[in-house]
C-alpha cells in the first residue's frame, strides 16, 4: 500500500468516516475472507465462541490485533489469535481493521 493511500485510509479511519466502500480495503478483504471468516462468519457476527466483529471502530480491531501480535492475553480466543496475529504486518492490520469495521458495521 503507497504512502498516500495509507494516509487516507488511518484519515479515514482517525475521523470516523463511515460509507467507505469494502474496494479501499482490497488486502484487508482478502485476509478477512481467507483466515478470519472461518471463526468470526461470512458478516463478522461470531459463531460459537468466536466473538462478533461488527460495531466495532476500526481503531479498536487494529489494537486489538496488535495487542495478539504482541503476545498480550486479552481474551478466552487469546492463544488462538496469537499465531495468526503475528503473520500480519502493520500494513497488514490497518487494512484488515478498516475492511471489518466499514463491511460489517
């Protein structure tokens, strides 16, 4: 993702903008549909155990994902979360963050 693109997305993000199309979020889509729509559902609403992700701020899912990278308990799904966690970058985390949180709102 290009410096000017990163920039618009955490503005959009840090600004609370809502109607962002999925597209702005093409890695984000990408990881989402692959690894987390196994635990968290096609629309991010949770099955089982594994928590809903919508109504969440983009904010929010990116520091939670980071603090999963970071090894941190924060959860039951804690030592789930770690090892997919640590496979994404910053990058990686803002994208996947900003697709959840303006997809599933």
């Amino acid at each position: 993702m290009d410096k000017l693109r990163s920039f618009v997305v955490l503005a959009a993000v840090a600004l609370g903008a809502g109607a962002v199309e999925a597209q702005e979020f093409p890695e984000g889509e990408k990881i989402y549909q692959k690894v987390c729509r196994n635990c968290h559902g096609p629309k991010a609403r949770g099955v089982g155990s594994f928590p809903k992700l919508v109504g969440f701020s983009a904010e929010y899912l990116a520091d939670r994902l980071k603090q999963y990278r970071a090894g941190e308990t924060v959860g039951p799904n804690s030592a789930l979360m770690k090892p997919v966690s640590v496979k994404l970058s910053d990058e990686e985390i803002q994208d996947l963050a900003g697709y959840v949180a303006n997809t599933f709102p």
